[in-house]
C-alpha cells in the first residue's frame, strides 16, 4: 500500500498524501476488482473494467507513483540508518516530554503486543496506545469510511448467520480489498513503535544515570570510615520505577553523592519470538508475521468472492494461515539453532546506595517497593 512504508519512516504528511492518492486512484479505476477478475481468471473482465470510464488513463499514472514509492522509502531508510549511527556516536540528547496543543507526550515503556492487538482490533486505537493522536485520528476516520464503503459489518453479519451467498452480494470489492493491509500495518506500525520507544528509554534512562550518579568524584567505593553507615546495592531494570527510587532515597535524606548507579550493557542473546515491554531487540518475528498475514487476508479475500463461504471467512482464514506460516518460516531457524543455557537475569543497572543506618529500613523499603530485581545490605 503506498504511503504505508513513509509512515513507518516517520514521513507522515507524505504518507498521508500517498495513501489518499491510492485510494483515490484505485477507486477511480476500479483497480482492485480488475484484481479479482484477475486472479481468479477472468482476464477479459479485468481489462474491460479498467476500460470502462475513464479508468484506463487513470491507471496510465499509477506505475510511476507506485515505483516511486518504493525507491523514496528504500532511500529514506538508508538515510535514517546513517543519522542514527550518527546520533548513537555522538550520543545525542533524548527529549522524554512534550506539550503542545493537539497531546502531551511522554517517553514511557509499553507492551508491543497490547498496542498490536488493540490496532488488530480496531485500526488508530494502537496509535492512541503509543500516544500518536494525529496518526489515530486519520487511521480512525479513513477504517471508519472504507467499513462504511464496503459495508463490511453487514458482510459479518450474513456470515455469521450463515446467509454466505448474501454476504458475497452486500460486499464492495473495490474497498473490501483494502481492508487486509490496513489491519495488518496498523498492528504491524504499532508494534514497531512501541518496540522502538522502549528502546529509547532504555538509551535515554542510561544517559541520565551515567551523568547524574555515575561520574560522581565524591561516591566511594569502599564504604565511608563511619560505623553507623550502611550500604545498599540493588538490581533493577530500565523503567520508571528506577527513577521513582532514586527520587524516593533523595526524599528520604539520603544525598546524591552517595548513590552511585552502573548501567550495564546487555549481551547478545538469541532472538525471541516477540519484543515485550522488558525486552526489545528489534529481531522479533512480528514482521514477517504480519507481512504474510496481510497477503494471506488479501488473497483469501479475493478468492472468497467465488467461494462457498465468502470474503469475510476465507479472509480470516488467510490470515490465520498467513501468521501460522510466518512463525514456521522465521521460527525454524531459531529452533534449529537454539542451544540450551540458563536463564539470562534481567538486571540492566546496578545501583549502590549508602545511607545512615537509621533510614537503612526506609532505604530497604523503597528499593523493593520499586521492584528491584535483587538486594544486598552491607554494613560498616
């Protein structure tokens, strides 16, 4: 779908364009019905319909856009890849909050599946998941006009009750074929997101530890030469709970220069089925997934027009087989390589923190009510 991957981009206004462009352009063609009548063999049909009206100089525009397309994206990624080898050398500043008229944004850890399921669900509300309200609204508006242009609802409807014939009969071709790959990307788009954001407060969280309570000259190693003191050292992961304690033990008394905290960098694991809100390395199968689900819906989309049961069961039914065949290709390789070992821990940042021995209790209490991984108390 043009416009599909400058969204992923970050080019959005030219996203949006491209988008309205193709629906624009397949409507006034009638593209995708000449699709169907394509796959299913009916070429004579295909070439009529894209004769008919003026749909044949319409279409005479479409290759060049459509080429284009692909080269701008492919262009622009490579670019982004450069500016962001740049940015991580230089180790550029990460703002984490914004306010302005439309939203406020903050950069916060989020579970990638629950922002893809919402999108699969109803496409816009993973972009309201991820705090894009921009996106949400034109994702929003645009699922709600092509469900209401394919009557797609009421195609659920006469499925459901068994009315097959009734089903294909009330479907539009010509919208219902967008449908495939605008459940797919929205939940696809949502999961890179969230996936990616993680990432960034985790890049971002480091950075302010490493400033604030790692080049500390006054912190010392070795406990201070006083009887009544007492250390903490604990292990957490990044999120804001980190923050919470740090701020907490600051409340308490305990002064900056007596808290010292060590990010640590994470070793190369194997790739894991799925990112979670603990764990993003941006190699999860999700991808390939929601690629051949998308071609799986749309296909059984198509064919479901002269199908016993319809568009609505073989489209479902696509994209079940459509995800069940990307795990099987991305997984195997995994399986067959996978080696057994331990369990790596989640510690992501060390924190040792020396206080008096009259708030060592509290300094305890705040540590673990902010989920700390593990604990060790060391007294003088």
């Amino acid at each position: 779908m043009p416009g599909f991957g400058h969204l992923l981009l970050g080019q959005y206004l030219l996203g949006w364009i491209l988008f309205v462009w193709e629906v624009v352009l397949n409507v006034q063609t009638q593209f995708n019905v000449a699709i169907i009548y394509t796959f299913i063999g009916r070429f004579d049909k295909a070439a009529q319909t894209l004769n008919s009206g003026h749909g044949d100089y319409w279409i005479l525009t479409y290759g060049a856009v459509f080429v284009f397309t692909i080269y701008s994206t492919y262009k622009i990624a490579v670019d982004n890849n450069i500016f962001y080898e740049l940015a991580h050398k230089e180790n550029a500043p990460i703002s984490t909050f914004k306010i302005d008229q439309i939203q406020w944004n903050s950069l916060s850890k989020r579970s990638p599946i629950v922002g893809a399921l919402w999108s699969l669900f109803i496409p816009g509300i993973g972009a309201v998941y991820t705090q894009r309200v921009l996106t949400a609204v034109f994702e929003v508006l645009w699922w709600n006009f092509i469900l209401m242009k394919s009557h797609l609802l009421a195609s659920i409807e006469y499925t459901l009750i068994g009315k097959f014939d009734k089903a294909v009969s009330v479907l539009d071709p010509e919208w219902a074929l967008f449908i495939p790959s605008m459940i797919s990307f929205t939940a696809y788009f949502t999961y890179v997101i969230t996936v990616e954001r993680n990432k960034l407060f985790d890049k971002e969280q480091a950075n302010y530890l490493a400033q604030n309570y790692q080049h500390n000259k006054r912190f010392r190693l070795r406990i201070k030469d006083d009887p009544i003191k007492m250390r903490f050292i604990a292990s957490f992961n990044h999120s804001e709970h980190l923050e919470n304690a740090i701020t907490a033990l600051e409340s308490l008394g305990v002064m900056q220069e007596d808290i010292f905290a060590a990010p640590l960098d994470k070793r190369n694991e194997k790739s894991q089925w799925f990112d979670t809100i603990r764990r993003s390395d941006g190699k999860s199968l999700f991808d390939g997934i929601m690629l051949l689900a998308a071609l799986g819906c749309f296909f059984g989309t198509v064919y479901g027009f002269v199908l016993h049961w319809g568009p609505v069961v073989w489209g479902v039914a696509g994209f079940i087989a459509g995800c069940l065949l990307g795990c099987i290709i991305k997984g195997i390789p995994i399986l067959l390589t996978a080696k057994k070992r331990k369990k790596v821990p989640k510690t992501e940042v060390v924190l040792i923190v020396d206080c008096e021995d009259d708030l060592a209790r509290k300094t305890e209490q705040v540590l673990w009510s902010n989920h700390a991984f593990g604990l060790s108390q060391i007294k003088n």
